[in-house]
C-alpha cells in the first residue's frame, strides 16, 4: 500500500510536468525492483554535501586546488550495462561488487551531479589513502574497505553528520570511545585520521566476526548491528544483504549500493572525464610527541611552517592546542620542520605562552531542534538544546587591565595600523611579523576564510 501511494504521488506530479518531482528529496533516488515495482532509497550523508559547502571547509580551501595540467572536457559519457559491469568484475577485490539498477543510479550520481565533489575527494584521497590501507592491511581486511571514508565524510577529517558522527569514519561518541579514541574539550580523536583509522578497522573487524558476510558489515556500519538483526528477523533469517534489503532503514538500503559506486567511481573516474584536484599537503610527514601544552600557533611562527597546513595535519586538536600537560600526545609536521620542532622547542613552548594558552571560555549556544541518534541504532529523536552563555575573562582585575593598557597604547599613538598584502604572503606569517594573531586579523578585516589577495591593505592593529 505504501509503494501503491508513492507510485501515485509520482505519477500525479510528473503529469503536472514538474520533472523531479519523483525525488521526494532531493538526495533520495527511486530505483525499480524486479517485480516492476517503485520504492525509495537514500544516499548517505557524507555523499550529498552540496560542493560549495566543500568548498567552504578547511581542508579543502587549506590544500586543495585546480589541476591546470588535466584538460578533461567537462562530460559525463554514458556507457551500455555491460561495460559498467564488466569493469566492476576487474577490481582487484575480495568483497562481492555486483551490479544492479541501485548501483548505477549511484554511479551516475557521482559521474553527474556530483562529479564536482568526486574532483575534490580524489585530490585528499592522496593524503588518507596511504592512512586507511596501512589500518586496513594490519587487521587482514580487504583493502577497498577503505573507500568507506568517501561515503561517510568526503574525506573531511572535520565532518559531523546532523546526528553528531564525526571525523572520516564518522564514530559516534559512545562507539569512538569504546574503541579508544579520546574526546574531551581540546581533542577529539574522532578526528586523528591515524587513531580514527585503526578504531575502524578493529570495529570492522569486529562486526566480520558477527555476520562473516561482508555486505552486512558495511550494513552494519552504517546503521548499527540492532538495525541488521531486526531486518534479518523480519526476513524470516535471511542473511544475505539484498534478501533482508527492503526491511533495513532508507538510508542503509542506499548505502552498499553506494559503497559499490564509491569503489566504482574512484577507479574509473578517468572514464568520466573527472579530474582530481591537486593536493598541497607535504607528502613526507613525521611526527613528534609534546609534553607540555602548546598552541599551533606557537608551532607556526617558530618553526615557519604555515598554521593552515598544521590545522589540516593535526585535525583532532579542537582548539589549536596540543595537550602535552595531560599526557604526550602526537603532533605531526612537514618532515622538514622535525627537526627545527627539536632543536627549538623551548622558545616554541614560551612563545606568546601568556596569549595563546590562557583559560578563557566562550560557550553561545541557542535553543533549536536538533537530530539525535541513539549510539548504534538508526532510529532519530528529537531533542532542544538550551541556551548557554558563559563567558570568563579570567583572574578578577583583568578586564580592568586590558582598559588600562589599552589606554596607555593611545597615548602612546598607538591607533590602527595598516600593512599591504605582498606576494605570497599568508595570514600566519603577516599576524607573526606584526605580533598579532591570525584569528584577530580575520576578525579585524572581517575575513572568512583564509586566503588574502596580493596588494590589499589589512588592518593589523
């Protein structure tokens, strides 16, 4: 009855010429079973951000860019059935990639409307690639596991689904922490591709154990182990993937199928006439451990190495601070920068220590509605958030001391101040030689992101 009502809603609205009306959302897709019948699938969330929200992201505007040397022309060709499922039987892959009409809707998903985003992945796909098969390859899985990334985040260390997963393999706080990754106000693991990436593997790993069917693991992963074994109840016992397929949640029934895709896409995209971004992360990096607490900032000015660059190095620091006082904890740079890390560390920890590392807090959080996932089930409520507003300035006196000062740099002709913008100067270096911060300049010249054009003046003071 329920597919009686949403074939006739669709026939009802595509007579009233509205051509997409048959996408309820516009990130479902309706696919055809065998039977002729119509039903609804969801792609996962990490697959349908919008790209100019990519765009926005840190580690895409950071190190990503345009590759000027590939001249693909922007067109998607269409291929016959045949050609799509004889290259799926050429990967090299352990795990069963069959085709069917879920899995090339998905595929001219990416290849279309999303080839744009396809672009951007396959560029940070140089970087977290390496990551995720040597994770994959020490707990003996199949190697195209680590195209999981790609339907959960994009391949955005920082991203945080409506329901609060967050990171590349997108942990929810209870199953993150249950697998080790640390999660307090300066750091969330969540977010250490390393770390997120080995948790994923033995959570895999894991989930093999129980079904030993590795389509029901992805399932699993996606939706919880509750959700399969509920589909699997229903089905009578069945336990293969697209036999307990109409009983799992929308968004699992699409996401094998978009698993296949990812897998698909990311091997044949120069079929498609994508091209790759160009990543400029350092492709040799190394790490060292801290002791004390430090701020990126401090690693940036002493070290030359740009904050950008470290923030997308060392995307689990919440607030730019390595929390070295709790316990050692890893820092990663540019190979190059080792040993200047090393050699300088003292002047690192005592550089514009007072600044940087002073306790302040600024909590703001409005009232609304916000999506909440219970830990390992699909299922959605409903929660409010109040409002929070807390603000400490710190030791009694300071404010009083700031107006002081500031005061006194008055008297002192210590009004605006202004620099101009030269050739391939960046914020970091700019808020360094003017002994400011990059966060006061973006603030102060009201910059959103973090690229600045040659000749613009900004205010430094």
């Amino acid at each position: 009855m329920k597919k009686f009502y949403c074939l006739l809603a669709t026939m009802l609205l595509g007579g009233l010429g509205l051509a997409n009306a048959q996408i309820t959302n516009e990130n479902d897709i309706i696919v055809t079973d065998q039977e002729g019948n119509q039903e609804v699938i969801q792609l996962p969330e990490g697959m349908t951000m919008p790209f100019d929200s990519l765009l926005i992201q840190y580690n895409n505007k950071t190190y990503l860019t345009p590759d000027p040397d590939c001249n693909f022309k922007d067109i998607n060709p269409s291929f016959p059935k045949e050609v799509y499922i004889e290259r799926l039987q050429r990967l090299p892959n352990i795990i069963e990639m069959p085709y069917n009409d879920e899995v090339q809707k998905v595929i001219d998903r990416y290849s279309g409307r999303f080839r744009q985003s396809v672009s951007t992945i396959l560029g940070a796909s140089n970087f977290y690639m390496p990551i995720f098969e040597q994770a994959l390859e020490e707990y003996g899985l199949p190697l195209e596991l680590k195209y999981l990334p790609v339907i959960e985040s994009a391949l955005n260390p920082k991203a945080v689904s409506r329901a609060g997963a967050t990171g590349l393999w997108q942990f929810m706080l209870n199953t993150g922490k249950q697998y080790g990754l640390e999660v307090n106000s300066l750091v969330d693991e969540r977010c250490d591709p390393i770390k997120a990436s080995y948790a994923a593997a033995q959570y895999l790993k894991d989930l093999y154990r129980i079904y030993n069917d590795w389509n029901l693991v992805i399932a699993a992963y996606n939706c919880g182990p509750d959700n399969i074994s509920k589909a699997i109840h229903r089905s009578n016992g069945e336990t293969d993937y697209w036999r307990i397929y109409p009983y799992l949640p929308k968004e699992t029934r699409g996401y094998v199928p978009a698993f296949i895709a990812a897998n698909y896409i990311m091997n044949y995209y120069c079929e498609h006439n994508i091209c790759p971004m160009r990543t400029r992360l350092p492709a040799k990096t190394d790490t060292v451990m801290v002791s004390k607490n430090v701020h990126l900032e401090q690693v940036a000015a002493i070290c030359h190495v740009d904050l950008d660059v470290l923030r997308a190095l060392n995307p689990q620091y919440r607030r730019n601070i390595v929390n070295g006082a709790t316990k050692l904890s890893v820092l990663r740079l540019p190979t190059q920068a080792v040993n200047t890390f090393i050699d300088n560390e003292d002047s690192i920890y005592h550089y514009n220590a007072d600044k940087l590392l002073r306790n302040r807090v600024e909590v703001a959080i409005e009232a609304e509605e916000v999506p909440y996932v219970a830990p390992d089930h699909g299922s959605r409520y409903s929660s409010r958030s109040s409002k929070i507003v807390v603000r400490d300035k710190g030791r009694k006196g300071r404010k009083g001391r700031h107006e002081r000062a500031e005061r006194r740099s008055k008297r002192r002709g210590g009004g605006s101040q202004s620099v101009t913008v030269k050739s391939g100067q960046t914020l970091s270096e700019i808020a360094r030689r003017n002994h400011t911060t990059v966060a006061k300049l973006k603030k102060l010249n009201k910059i959103k992101g973090s690229t600045i054009q040659t000749g613009k003046k900004l205010k430094v003071k």
